[in-house]
C-alpha cells in the first residue's frame, strides 16, 4: 500500500493566504451573512475558518446557491464540463 500525500489544504500556502492589510479578527457580519436560493456568489475562502471550506481547485469560481444545510449553503459550480454541487460554509462565499 502507498501512503496519502498530504491533506486538504496541501499546496495552498500562498492561495488560502490573507494579504497584510486583512489580517487580525474577522469580521462578525461576514460570519452570520445569510443568503436566499439563486443567489450568486463568488468563491472566496476565509483561511481562519476551517470548517465548511471547499477544495482548492475551486477556489476563485462562481456558483449560484441551491439551498441550505445547517448553517452552510449548497452552491452549484460549473468544474469543466460537468455541475457539481459543494455545501460551503457562508464565511467562505461572497455575494457578486
């Protein structure tokens, strides 16, 4: 058997990286935002949050949201040439 290289956040030391000027605490408004069905929205992870963060060949796509799960959303993502469905935790999604 081989061993599994690395883990989720595997070569994502620059792409899930907060610029100077965003460091420190994050802001509460952007945790608790809440958004309807048919929404869309951009992609864009918080690294301080690591729950309901999605894969990194995601990272940057828009998608439109789907529905609810807890406190996290589904959103539908065009990924080549097939729709694949993600549950994202709101901190990571921002409305366009």
């Amino acid at each position: 058997m081989t061993k599994r290289m690395g883990g989720a956040r595997r070569k994502t030391r620059y792409k899930f990286q907060k610029s100077a000027k965003d460091k420190g605490k994050m802001s509460l408004v952007k945790y608790f935002q809440s958004f309807k069905e048919g929404d869309k929205v951009v992609l864009l992870s918080e690294p301080s949050v690591h729950n309901g963060m999605y894969h990194r060949r995601f990272h940057g796509k828009s998608g439109i949201i789907s529905g609810s799960r807890g406190a996290c959303y589904f959103v539908k993502i065009k990924d080549g040439g097939k729709e694949k469905e993600l549950i994202i935790h709101p901190v990571h999604l921002k409305r366009m």
